[in-house]
C-alpha cells in the first residue's frame, strides 16, 4: 500500500509550487482519480490471476486495503497538489477515465 502514496505523491508533485496556490477540491478529485485508475490497474490483473472461486474475497480485501490507504494518504497528496498548482494537469486527471490516459496526465513530459 506504500506504493499508493508514493506513485500518487510522485505524480501529483511533478510541479513546483509558486505564490499561488491549486484548488483544494480539484486537487483531491484528481488525486481519488488517479489513486483508483492506477491501483485498480495493477490488483484487477493479479485477481484476474486468481482461480474463479478466489476472486471475489480477493476483491473484497484489495477494495478494503485501498480505501483504508487512500483514506489514510488523501489528505497528504492533497496538500501536495494544491502546493504545485498544476491546474491543467489537474484538470487532465480528474477528465481521465483509463490507467493509460491518467498516467499521461501525471508525466506531461511523455515519456513511456
């Protein structure tokens, strides 16, 4: 679950802040968005992994542990976000529906 805060924090935080500051409310939804596409990338392939029988309890534990983290962590990453005010990139990641599209938003530079 550390993994969450890092890769949120990381992309969040790509901008420097200045005197301005980002909108707080944006800055969480972003944050939420970008949490539940990246994380639920990585735990739908490994309980797709699973035997049938397994995968439902599988799920139950994945959404406990992540809502548990996240929780824990979005007060934090919001803070972080608000600092950089990176309102386009912040727009671009609450607008973001897949893994591929939000991770584009947090790495502007592009590079894959």
């Amino acid at each position: 679950m550390r993994y969450l805060r890092v890769v949120i924090f990381a992309a969040i935080s790509l901008a420097v802040g200045t005197a301005c500051k980002g909108d707080q409310q944006k800055c969480e939804q972003a944050a939420r968005n970008y949490a539940e596409l990246v994380y639920w990338k990585k735990a739908n392939a490994e309980i797709d992994a699973l035997p049938e029988s397994e995968r439902k309890l599988a799920r139950q534990k994945k959404l406990s542990a992540f809502t548990n983290e996240l929780e824990n962590s979005i007060g934090f990453i919001t803070e972080q976000c608000v600092s950089a005010n990176n309102e386009e990139q912040v727009d671009c990641m609450i607008k973001a529906k897949t893994f591929e599209a939000v991770t584009k938003c947090a790495d502007p530079a592009g590079t894959d």
